[in-house]
C-alpha cells in the first residue's frame, strides 16, 4: 500500500462548482498536513497548513483533516477557471521528512 | 515570484554531458530539499540539508551529487544521466530544526531531457 493515495484526475467542474479534492494515508504517526497548488511549469504552491484533526478556513479554499479515518480533503467554493491546476497533498511526522501524494489535476471549465 | 529560485528552468543534455542545477533561496532558511517530479508519480525526495550539513540521501544514484556551500544555495551536478533521469527537478527550503510547523517553499524547477 503506498503510504498516501490520491485520485490523479483529470476532474472537470463548471465555474462556480464546490470542488472536493482528496487523500488517504496509512501512517498514523502523520500529524502535519499541506496542501499545495502547482500550476503547469511552474512549482508547488503551499495552499494550506492544518496539523492534526479538524477544520482550517481561508477565503474560498477549507482543508479538513479526519485522523481516525486518514483522511484528508481541500475544497474549493465558487470554483474558479484560475483553479485549474494540480493539487498535491503533504504530510509529515514529527521530525520526519515530508511525503507527498501523486497530485490531482482540476480543470475548471468556464 | 517565490522566495526560491532556480536555473536554469529548462535543460538539455547528451548521456556524457556534465552539467550543475542551482537552486538560493531568500528566506532565511536553514533547511533545502532536491525532489524529482516525474508525470502521474509523487515527488521523489532525493536530497536534504540542514544547516549545509546533508542529512538524507534517498539512495540516489552517484550521477546525482549535491553541494550545499551555505544555507542560500544548493547545488545539483549531474553526469552520465540516463534518458530516464528526464523530469522535473525542484528545490524545496524550510526553516528547518525541529519546528513543528516546518513548511515547505519550492522553486520554479528545471526541466531536464536527457537524450
């Protein structure tokens, strides 16, 4: 099983959809948890910060972290046609290094 | 524009060509990464260092070999690449230490071919 797994996409919405991006892991030691927005030929930008469980809100993007059940989501109100991108999850032990998902690839169709 | 950057963005190179990624950062951080970015697969950590002294080599073949001469600037020399070694190479800084809300800032990258 590889230690974090995300849905590669393509996902397609309309302009204005709620999006739901995902990820599940299986070490439960992670307690540090980033997403990241990559847009093409460009590198990841960090998004969003939460440590352990819970809600974190900033404008129109929330991250929401369910450490019972290892699982990670970011959405996106009122999608834009500016979203389009990848979005990369990230986490984290204490002192250890950082693992990353393979990405998923959001279009938002205008 | 980030706080990292990298050149050159875009590379080009035959299996018996030697040539140097850099990679400064302008945070004040003590802690840079090398990642390869192949398409559909998770960035690959391939480098770390803290405090310019090396603390991780993913078990990186000995065509990749880094230099840290400060916290600023990294470097990655590469030589007899394999046509496989093409992807996107991206250099990452942190804080680093033990800060629990160590992030990480990642430059634009360097697209490299290997023909």
């Amino acid at each position: 099983q590889k230690e974090v797994e995300q849905d590669p996409g393509p996902l397609s919405v309309p302009e204005g959809a709620i999006v739901s991006l995902n990820c599940t892991y299986s070490n439960s030691a992670f307690q540090y948890f980033m997403w990241y927005r990559q847009y093409s030929r460009k590198g990841p930008e960090l998004l969003m910060y939460t440590y352990s469980s819970g809600n974190k809100e900033d404008g129109r993007f929330t991250a929401q972290v369910d450490k019972s059940s290892k699982y990670i989501s970011l959405f996106i109100r009122d999608s834009q046609p500016s979203d389009s991108a990848t979005y990369l999850c990230a986490m984290r032990a204490p002192g250890q290094n950082f693992v990353f998902g393979p990405g998923t690839r959001l279009s938002v169709l205008p | 524009e980030t706080g990292v950057t990298q050149t050159p963005r875009h590379l080009v190179m035959g299996m018996t060509n030697k040539k140097s990624l850099k990679c400064e950062q302008h945070l004040g951080h003590n802690a840079m990464y090398w990642y390869k970015q192949s398409a559909k697969k998770p960035l690959e950590l391939m480098f770390v260092y803290n405090f310019k002294e090396q603390t991780e080599n993913n078990s990186v073949p000995s065509r990749f070999s880094p230099e840290c001469p400060n916290s600023s600037h990294l470097f990655l020399h590469l030589h007899t690449l394999q046509p496989e070694d093409s992807a996107l190479y991206l250099c990452a800084s942190s804080r680093g230490g033990v800060s629990s809300t160590d992030t990480q800032y990642f430059g634009p990258g360097t697209r490299l071919t290997v023909l």
